[in-house]
C-alpha cells in the first residue's frame, strides 16, 4: 500500500466528474479502496428506511458520496494553486509534503 499524497483537512481541486473545477476539503481517505470524501462534493441521492427504533424518520437523503483520489489535486496553501505533491526531509529528521510548484511545505512542521 502506498502512502498518501491527500490527507485529510487538505483543500483539494476535483479533476474529474459532474463537479469537475469544484474544490472543497477533505474528510476521509480510504487508502485501501483508493478513494477520498470531499465536503460538498459529488452529492448522491440515498433511500433510506425507516427504523423507529433508531429515531430514523426514512426517505430520501442526501449525501456525499467518496471520489477516485486520482481525480483530485492538492491545492499549495502558499501558492493557492493546484500542485503534485513531493516529499523532502528537513535537517531535524522530520518528513513533510511540499508543492512542486513553489516547493513551498503542505504540512505544517
């Protein structure tokens, strides 16, 4: 298994899809099914029924559904662009991801 390039709380452009252009932020990632969760983002229509017991009214709801994690690009907090992602350690050992555009760091150290 690879690691990730998006994590969450990362702001990220959609590439692909009914809401291609879009951004928004992420809050999950499945690294084993290769997908991501984005807020407000690719938006599906699910029955549900209903189960008094659980305090479940039952009908239509709408929610988020995961995306393909290649159709999404991180976008440099620095720069405000979408960019690729790269690794770099810095001189106390520690490991953070950096924009390939501005070589500016993603991650805060």
């Amino acid at each position: 298994m690879r690691k990730a390039k998006v994590k969450k709380k990362d702001k990220v452009l959609i590439l692909a899809g009914k809401d291609k252009g879009k951004t928004g932020i992420v809050l999950d990632v499945d690294l084993k099914k290769e997908r991501v969760l984005v807020e407000g983002i690719n938006y599906v229509k699910k029955h549900v029924r209903p189960n008094p017991g659980a305090g479940i009214q039952g009908g239509i709801e709408e929610m988020e559904a995961p995306i393909h994690i290649s159709n999404v690009m991180v976008i440099c907090p620095e720069c405000g662009k979408p960019t690729r992602v790269g690794r770099k350690e810095l001189k106390d050992g520690k490991r953070v991801r950096i924009c390939k555009k501005c070589n500016g760091m993603i991650d805060k150290a």
